[in-house]
C-alpha cells in the first residue's frame, strides 16, 4: 500500500527541507511528530475517516498495514512516505536507536475516529 506523492529534499550544509507538493486529496487540518525509541512500537489503531501522510525523517522502521482484506509488511527508511487513504491499521516498529516520522493528517483530532486493534 505505499503511494508516493510529490516532494522534494532539499540538502545544504545546514541540513535537509522537506517539501510537500501535491499529497492527494488531503486538505491538511493537522502534523504533528513522532519520535519512536528502537525496539518500540507505536500505532496499533486506525483511523475511521482519516487519511494521513507518514513521512520518515530519520531512521528505519518494520511497518505492518492491516485491512479488511489484507495484511502488508515493508520496510520503511529515511525520506520515505506511507499515504494511509483506506481503513487500515499502521503499525510500526523502529529498527534503530530512533526513528523520526512526520505526520499529516486531512482531520482534527477527534476521539472518536480512533479504534484500536486490528481492522
């Protein structure tokens, strides 16, 4: 299920700019930043209506999606991105001492958009 979008990384001795053009049918609402210890693993929900942009920063991860009908393993390095647009469950697990991902969401915060567990 990893779809890609249009962005670029710019590099310079000061370091990297991420830049996002072009994400889908996301209107963004809301980021935020995800910093997941090694061995750590974070997710096990899904979202209802929401659809997000995972983009890892820093690191590597074990990434596991669950729909419905299937089950997807991959992994997931640096620069990468992940566009969660269907009812699934993103699991992940860095593979390093840090992993850092970036995450754009199209809704607010809204509690009762989360269910936790597989789909």
């Amino acid at each position: 299920m990893k779809k890609s979008c249009d962005f670029k990384v710019v590099k310079d001795n000061r370091g990297q700019l991420f830049s996002f053009d072009k994400i889908g049918p996301l209107l963004l609402k809301r980021a935020y930043f995800i910093e997941c210890k090694g061995g750590m693993r974070r997710g096990s929900h899904f979202h209802k209506i929401g659809k997000q942009l995972i983009c890892l920063v820093e690191g590597e991860l074990n990434v596991k999606t669950f729909t419905e009908k299937t089950c997807e393993e991959f992994v997931m390095r640096q620069g990468e991105i992940f566009f969660q647009d269907t009812f699934c469950t993103f699991e992940f697990e860095s593979r390093v001492d840090i992993s850092k991902l970036l995450v754009l969401c199209d809704n607010e915060h809204d509690p009762d958009d989360y269910y936790a567990g597989e789909a």
